[in-house]
C-alpha cells in the first residue's frame, strides 16, 4: 500500500502537440531528496479519481522541492489534473522503480531511446550526462513522435545536442506537414555504427519496446545491457 504525501501545482506550459509540462512543489515534507535515480515515476491521485503513474521529467535533487511531470491529455487523469488552477494541492507517492543505472553506463557509449512522452524518462537521464558528460562515451538519442509537433523538450534538443548528445528525431506519421527530417519508428533508425560497447535505455509504448529490444538482438547487444525503467 502507497503512502500519500500532498504537493501543490506551481506552474503548467505547454510542452508540445497534446503534451502538457506540469509542476509539483513538493513543500518541506519528507519527499523532497527522495527521487534518486533518472526513470524513476510516482503515483498521482486527485479525490475521486484512481491514480495514475508518472515518470518525473526532472533530473534527481538532493535538496530540490520541485518534481516536473509531462501529462498527455488521455484519461480522466491527465486531463483533470491539466486543469487544476495553480496551488491546487495533489496526492503523490514517495519515488518508485529501479530508474535507469547510470553506474552501469560509465565508461560506455549510451543509447537513448523514447517515442511520445517516454521522453520524460529519459530528460533526467541527459540532464546527468551533463553533469558528467566525460564519463560516457558517445551518447545518441533517438526521439520518436507521431508528428514534427509533437516532440515535447523542442526547445532542450539544440542545448543536448551542443553538450555531445547525438539526437535523431523521426516522425511516424508527417502528413503534409512538410517535415523533411526522417520519418517511421526509432527502431529503423539505429546507424552502422559498433555497438559492442553500448548500454541502451529504453521508455515508451510496449509496442516501440519491443521493436527496440528486437533491433538490439540483431545487433549484437545482450538484453544484458538493455534496461527499462521499471
């Protein structure tokens, strides 16, 4: 059984197409230092609702009191809390999940992959990087969305890739958007390039999971050093 702590909404912005960045204050309660590990997702509930699960979007604090989350307007869920007026208090569990093993990935080429709002997993995983950006090797991020204005961060892809973090963006369905970038899933999209010492992480629909993890295999990467965040 979860325990509920109480944050607050302190601010809301549109991320992209459909996506919605949200803001906890988490207050001075027993949550604030709790999220340890990039991928890690909590539960929110609101009165009368069922909760839901949410990855945090922003990268672990020791002493921060804010949890950024990335809402998809799908379900009674997502949809109400998108419409809460700021300072509207919100249940919420301590932290859950493994995360991603960033003490596993040092020393190795990193690759990222996520599709729609997977990317809120794998935002804290780049954010740590950075922090420590000579202890990875080479790092690629391949970025899935449905379409050229639905990849949530657009503003954060130029400030990733000038810190050394190759991102490839496709498109699954470009329509006559005119977007002249490449189109189909991430999976299709992993280069020629050696992959006998890449560690991956993976976040998003099952389906793209497993396209990925299929993708891997043939390429000679061990589910060994495939990891989700959960």
């Amino acid at each position: 059984m979860s325990d509920w702590h109480t944050a607050t909404v302190t601010a809301r912005a549109p991320a992209a197409d459909g996506l919605t960045d949200l803001v906890l204050d988490l207050g001075d309660g027993p949550l604030v230092g709790a999220h340890l590990h990039p991928g890690q997702y909590v539960r929110l509930r609101l009165p009368g609702q069922a909760p839901g699960i949410f990855a945090i979007a922003s990268p672990p604090a020791p002493h921060g009191r804010h949890w950024e989350f990335l809402l998809k307007d799908d379900g009674a869920l997502p949809s109400a809390l998108l419409n809460l007026p700021t300072g509207t208090p919100v249940e919420v569990t301590r932290p859950e999940g493994p995360g991603f093993p960033m003490q596993k990935a040092r020393g190795r080429d990193l690759l990222l992959f996520a599709s729609g709002s997977g990317i809120s997993a794998i935002r804290p995983v780049i954010a740590s990087v950075h922090q420590e950006r000579a202890a990875y090797g080479q790092v690629t991020l391949y970025f899935g969305a449905r379409t050229p204005g639905s990849f949530a961060y657009a503003g954060e892809l130029e400030r990733w890739q000038a810190g050394d973090v190759r991102v490839v963006r496709t498109v699954s369905r470009p329509g006559a958007s005119g977007w002249q970038g490449l189109t189909g899933y991430v999976q299709t999209h992993l280069g020629e390039e050696p992959l006998e010492n890449a560690i991956a992480f993976v976040c998003g629909p099952a389906e793209m999971v497993q396209g990925v993890m299929d993708q891997l295999r043939l390429r000679g990467v061990p589910r060994s050093a495939v990891f989700l965040n959960y």
